[in-house]
C-alpha cells in the first residue's frame, strides 16, 4: 500500500506543480484552486507512505520521479524545451532513484 500512496502523492504533485504555472502567481482562481487540492492531496498521501518507508527514500523517490514527470508535462504540454543536459540530468534522476530502490538496505523490498 506504501508504494500506491507515495503513486498518488507523485501525481498529485505533478499535478499541483502544472496547474501552479498556468494559475500565473495565483491570479487565476482555477487552476489556483486545483493547485492547493492537489498539493493537499500529495502532502497526505505522502504522510501515509511515510507509516511504512523511510523518509530518506519516500522523499527521494517522490521528488526524483516527480521531477522526471513534471519535466515531461512541461515538454509535451507547455513547450518547454529539453537539451541534451537536461536530458543526461533526467536520465541521471532515474538512474539514481532505480538504484536506490534495486541495491540500498534502507529502501524496503
């Protein structure tokens, strides 16, 4: 159940960080609303993961995928551009978050 809450925690950031930029500071009431629900939602869902994951590895995996994740909405839907730097950096973040959960002791299997 742990790795479904830390799931549920990861799109509901991503989410809350897509609705932030086009909430533009807050000014649109919108996708403003949807900002703070979703982080609402990640922020309890992560409380929960947290019952039965390390916090060290909870909040590794959930910012490290978040971020892969928010880099591609950013790309596909806001036209954010990726250069090869940007994308060694990502592929660096799953790299790291892989081998955290494949070989760490700390990381529960």
């Amino acid at each position: 159940m742990a790795y479904l809450y830390l799931a549920i925690a990861i799109v509901a950031e991503v989410i809350g960080t897509s609705f932030m930029k086009t909430s533009a500071g807050f000014t649109r009431p919108g996708p403003a609303i949807v900002t703070i629900l979703a982080y609402a939602i990640a922020f309890y869902a992560l409380s929960l993961t947290l019952r039965t994951i390390p916090t060290g590895i909870a909040y590794a995996i959930w910012s490290g995928v978040g971020i892969v994740l928010i880099a591609g909405v950013a790309w596909i839907f806001q036209g954010q551009k990726l250069d090869i730097a940007a994308l060694v950096g990502i592929a660096l973040i799953i790299a790291g978050v892989t081998v955290m959960n494949l070989f760490s002791r700390a990381a529960p299997h």
